[in-house]
C-alpha cells in the first residue's frame, strides 16, 4: 500500500535539548490511517500534525475502546538514527488490539509509515543523553454510537513528542508506595494489553501517592493483594542476593519491551534473572535480612528507574543509599549504548531510519 506524503506549510519552533520534559510538545507531521469494514485499513498517509474531528457520540469517548505503543528514536553518534525494537511494539499493538477487538493492521506497513515519519521529523530528535524522540502510535474506535458494542471503524495514528526523562527526578532514585485498597488489573482483565482503561483506572491511587509524597504506585495483584505486579508505568525488577528477580507474566502485568531487554542483557552477562510471583512480605523480608540490595523500574519512557524508598502501610524501607545502584546503573548504561549506537545490538532490536 502506498503511503501518501503531503508536508507541512509552516514548521513550529524547536526545543532546546536542555529544556526537554516527557510528552508536552509535538512535532510537524502525523501519521494517519483509517478502517472501515468495506476497505480495511487504508489510505496511510503523512499530514501536517493536526486535531482529530470527532462527534460527541465516538465510541472511543464513551467505552475507551483505544490501544497504544510507546517506542522511542535515538539519534546516534555518528548524526544516525534508529529505532529501538519497533517490530515489538507493533507485534504487541496487534496482541492490544485483538484484545480490545480492534481489526489487525499489517505491521510492515505500520512500520514503514513510522519509518518514512520520522525521516520527515529528523531535525527534531534530540542529540544529549537521556533524550530521544518518543513515539506514540494508537488506534482509536470512531464510530458515532452510543449501544455497547466494538466499533465498525477505527483511526490509526502516530505521533512524535521529544523527550528528556520521564520522572522529575531524572536517573536519582524515586519513591513509590504500595496501595493496599485498589488494584490495577486482574487475572482475565486487560492488564497486560496497552489500553487506556489500564491508565485511567490507575489515576486515583497515583493521585493518593502524590498527595503523600510518592513518585509512582506499586501495584499488588487484584486475586490476593498480596504480589508484586507492577508501577504502571514500568515493570519492577529486585536484586536479591547478587540475583535478579522480576514479576512473573500473568496475565495482568504488562509484557514490557524493556523488562524483555533487561532479561536478555542480565542472562548475556551470566547475572541470574529469575520471573516468578514475590510478595511485598518477601520484599520486606530480604530488605530486613539485608539481602535487597536494589530495586529499580524498566519501560520505554522511564528506561531504567531506580527505587529509593518503598512504603507499604505503616513500613518503609529504604533501598541503598539515597542514590542509583550499580546494577541499575550497568543496565542504564548497557541499554542506552545500544540504544544510541554505542555497541552493536543484539540480532533485531534496532531499525536504521538514517545510517
Ligand atoms: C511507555 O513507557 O512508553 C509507556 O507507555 C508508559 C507511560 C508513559 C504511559
């Protein structure tokens, strides 16, 4: 399928490096794709960075019937640009959407829209460490409706925002707190597709952290309470005993991109890395024998995020010394080299977009 290209007529200022945050400031051009039952999906094409028209009756607005991918650009030393594990995102956007009963789409094609996007956007992928340019591609249900039911027609679109880091707190370690009343997702739901239910359903504990003085919220399981799932906007890894431990997949944790890397790097470097369920009371447990000598997060945009402090009721604990752990640090280190060329990545996880 061709990809039509109609540029811009006027281009928007562009950020300093310095001055990026996460997610406020986007760029010219947008990618575009409709479906419809007669066409599929069709008529892909690159547009000026424009609002979506939408009646007041859109499905998505009522039912969020609405999937997303975060994946990110880095520009590299050598003024290069590439993609990190974009084929990924799209094969886990089209698990979202066969959970949400949004219609497949062709992965190549995605991808080669997203390729043809960001060569239009290269100016605006920032060059520092620690920035990049975000991307966010999502399909939204469009039919003008109000019965229950999935939509006939859908909106696939993509975006480009550059980035810095995702936490006010940059790479220094943050503070989340346990929530003993709400649960992200259980078993059966939807916690390990990418849809914006997951995000809103999150807001009034994320809120509470806040108020309390907390980054994030770590979620415990929806059955028990009892084991650790994840901080909804990152996968949690422990380092226990010189080993690496991570929530088991089950079904209502999000299958992170770079949890899966993180893996990968940690069985590379012969580091133990075992997934399997671990309660907040071992948690608590190995911290008070000594043995948790670091906690940290993983995700697209929070890449690596370390722990500092953990509050569950009225028990805290501080992890390390107020500052990033070694192990946090070698992955911080080992996956941002590749992600910005430094060292050769393993077979499939990067896509040139400029050499
Ligand atoms: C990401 O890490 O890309 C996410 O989607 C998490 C959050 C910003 C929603």
């Amino acid at each position: 399928m061709n990809i039509t290209i109609k540029k811009a007529e006027a281009l928007k200022p562009r950020p300093k490096d310095s001055e990026l945050g996460f997610g406020n400031i986007f760029t010219d051009h947008m990618f575009n794709m409709d479906y419809d039952p007669e066409n599929g999906w069709h008529n892909p094409r690159i547009e000026p960075y424009h609002a979506i028209n939408m009646d007041p009756s859109t499905m998505v607005l009522h039912y969020g019937q609405a999937i997303f991918e975060g994946l990110k650009a880095f520009r590299t030393e050598k003024d290069g640009i590439q993609l990190f594990r974009p084929k990924d995102n799209f094969s886990r956007m089209n698990l979202s959407a066969r959970t949400m009963c949004i219609p497949e789409f062709d992965e190549n094609l995605a991808l080669n829209g997203l390729k043809e996007l960001v060569k239009i956007e290269k100016d605006w992928v920032p060059q520092e460490l620690g920035t990049s340019l975000y991307i966010r591609p999502t399909i939204v249900a469009m039919d003008p409706f109000l019965g229950v039911r999935a939509s006939y027609t859908y909106r696939f679109f993509i975006i480009l925002s550059p980035v810095g880091a995702y936490y006010a707190e940059g790479f220094n370690p943050v503070k989340i707190w346990v929530s003993k009343n709400h649960v992200r997702a259980v078993r059966g739901g939807v916690g390990f597709v990418k849809t914006a239910g997951n995000y809103a359903a999150s807001l009034y504990a994320g809120e509470e952290a806040n108020k309390k003085g907390y980054t994030q919220v770590l979620w415990l399981d929806g059955v028990e309470q009892k084991y650790v799932e994840e901080v909804g906007s990152m996968n949690i890894f422990f380092v226990i005993d010189n080993k690496l431990v991570t929530p088991e997949l089950n079904g209502s944790i999000l299958s992170g991109i770079t949890r899966d890397s993180v893996i990968c790097l940690a069985k590379k470097q012969n580091l133990e890395v075992t997934e399997r369920r671990i309660s907040i009371d071992e948690v608590f447990e190995v911290h008070a024998s000594g043995k948790l000598q670091e906690v940290f997060g993983s995700g697209t945009a929070a890449a690596i995020s370390p722990v500092g402090l953990i509050k569950y009721g009225d028990q805290t604990i501080q992890i390390g010394e107020k500052k990033v752990g070694p192990v946090a640090e070698k992955f911080f280190k080992d996956l941002t080299d590749i992600q910005y060329g430094k060292v050769e990545a393993p077979e499939g996880w990067i896509q040139k977009v400029i050499d």
